[in-house]
C-alpha cells in the first residue's frame, strides 16, 4: 500500500526497533505478510553475500515469528532492493528545514507525525496512482492479527532472562517452578512470559 510509519527515536536498540514495529502494527491495524529490513545489526549478525545467506539475529527471528511476518534483508549493494528505503530517507530530509527550530523532542515528534499523515494521506503516489492510506483500506483484509501483549515483551529495554536447569529439570521463574525436557539440565535457558489466549 506504500504506508509509511514513522517514529522518532534517540537511540538504535534492538527494543526501540521493536517499539516502533508494534506501533506501526497498532496503527495499520495488522501485520503484512513480508517486512524488507536494511543490514543492520539490531536484525542481521551476518548479511547476505554472494557465497552466503543472511543469518537473523535470534532475538529478531523469534519476534518475527511471534509477529506472524516474513524478514527480509536488503542485498548490500543493490540499490534496487533498497529503493523506497533511500526515497523515504530522502523525503525525510524535509525536517530539515526545521533545523534546531523545536522547543523540545515532543514537538520535534509532533512535525515528523505530520510529515508521515500528510505523506500517508495527501500525496499521491505516482506508483499506485492514489493515497497510501485509501490503498490501506483495500489492502486492510490481507494483514494479519497479532498478540500485542506478547510483542511488548521484546520492547522491555532488561537484557532475556536465563535461568540455570536444576538436576531435577527445574527452572525457577517469577518464583515458580518450570519443568523442562531433560536434555537441559545444566545448561542455561532463556525465559519469558507468554500470555494465555482464549
């Protein structure tokens, strides 16, 4: 649909990245089949070259999967894979004339918020001949439901939490016990909390 989400940020984290994904899936109201990632280290260990594939970030993969998406990287070097990347970087470049012109980081959100309704809403692709947004509601059917409450626990900024197996195939966590298979025991696991569905 060319939606385009934006959202300011003051840092590159791996739990900002997943911030602002929740937000744009709260915003379209689901999640696309396919998301197209550049190379960068919050998503990728190792890109994609001539003699090797891309390999996900684990952490990435997994919130990927919960996410019900299919990741994407960028070819390094190809511009065509990159596209409407670069062209919306580009277009960002209109903040600019805002240069230091903002009392505060909330008023500078408030311009790129305008920015991405008037990109959404007023311009008209040259593409898809319409506005992003009125190709959103035709497209709107094609996303998927998602878990919010799930996602949010890959935006909390604490590191995974691990746990140690006992001899006994436990696991202590949130001050209950968990078994686990017994090809663990020893090994450190990671842990986290999934919420009930209906």
């Amino acid at each position: 649909s060319r939606m385009k989400y934006l959202q300011l940020t003051v840092d590159r984290l791996q739990p900002t990245l997943f911030e602002c994904l929740n937000h744009a899936f709260e915003k379209f109201g689901g999640v696309p089949e396919e998301i197209w990632f550049d190379n960068m280290k919050t998503v990728v260990d190792h890109s994609k070259s001539q003699f090797s594939n891309v390999v996900f970030n684990e952490r990435f993969r997994q919130y990927a999967k919960d996410a019900g998406f299919k990741p994407i990287a960028c070819r390094p070097f190809r511009p065509q894979t990159k596209g409407k990347v670069e062209a919306l970087a580009r277009t960002v470049d209109r903040l600019l004339v805002f240069n230091n012109e903002f009392e505060d980081l909330e008023e500078l959100q408030a311009l790129v918020q305008q920015l991405m309704e008037d990109l959404n809403h007023k311009e008209i692709s040259q593409a898809i001949g319409t506005s992003p947004s009125e190709r959103l509601d035709q497209e709107a059917l094609n996303l998927k439901a998602f878990d919010l409450e799930l996602l949010k626990v890959y935006s909390q900024l604490s590191v995974p939490l691990t746990r140690k197996v006992s001899k006994e195939a436990l696991v202590i966590f949130e001050g209950r016990k968990y078994s686990v298979p017994v090809k663990y025991i020893g090994q450190t696991v990671t842990c986290r909390k999934r919420t009930r569905g209906p």
